[in-house]
C-alpha cells in the first residue's frame, strides 16, 4: 500500500491533469467574453491548480528535514487547491454560488505556513532525500 506521502503526491499529478482539462475546457468550451470577470475567476483558478500541482507532486521528492509538517503543507495545499480552484470552476461554468472557495482559500494560505514552519525548523536549513533514495 501507498504511503499517505506517495498519495498526496498522487493526487498532485491528478490535479494538474485536472489543471490542464480545465485550462482546454475553458479555451474551447465555455463561452467565456475575454478579458471578462468570468474569464479572469477561471484563468485563476486554472493557474492556482496548476501551480499548487506542481508544489504538491515535486514536493514527493524534495522535502525539508522535518517530513510530517512537509507533507501536512503538501496535503492542505492539495486540499486547498480542489476547493479553491474547484469552487471557482463551478462557480464560472454553473453561476451558482459555490460557499466553500474562501475555505479553499485558506487551506492554501496554511499550506504555505506549514511549508514555511518545515523549512524554518530544519536544523541545519536543508533538504534532504527521499526514503527511496537513501535505500
């Protein structure tokens, strides 16, 4: 079985292809006037999935000395990432009122501070391997 940090990491990937989906769903689908409110709401939601994809899915590999706050930032961010952007996307494509994007919102900004609080409480301010790497 999958450790919980090969999961998130898992799930990172998955949202980048969702990142890409939507960003080509938004161009060639979604009848969204350029340089609009709406198109502005999706191109950021599309960029915030993409860039915390990217975070969450590198971060599998490059983690600070203290891997379980690491991997706690790495899963509020995912988390964030999927209500945030998610709710964004819903918002955009359905009109309704999506109430969980602020909750999204600050699963993002804890997924920062968790980051920033690993790095900070690495004793020598470094990274360091993987398991699979030290085997």
């Amino acid at each position: 079985m999958l450790h919980m940090r090969k999961w998130v990491g898992v799930g990172g990937a998955l949202a980048g292809a969702a990142a890409i989906v939507a960003g080509a769903v938004g161009a060639h689908v979604v009848p969204l006037e350029p340089g609009s409110a709406l198109a502005r709401r999706y191109d950021t939601a599309v960029t915030y999935l993409l860039i915390h994809a990217l975070v969450v899915t590198l971060g599998h590999w490059c983690r600070p000395r203290h891997p379980r706050v690491w991997d706690a930032a790495r899963l509020a961010m995912l988390l964030g990432a999927m209500l945030f952007s998610g709710g964004l996307l819903a918002a955009v494509v359905t009109g309704w009122r999506v109430p969980f994007i602020p909750a999204g919102g600050m699963c993002l900004i804890a997924g920062w501070l968790l980051a920033a609080m690993a790095v900070a409480r690495s004793t020598e301010g470094g990274w360091t391997a993987t398991d699979e790497e030290k085997t």
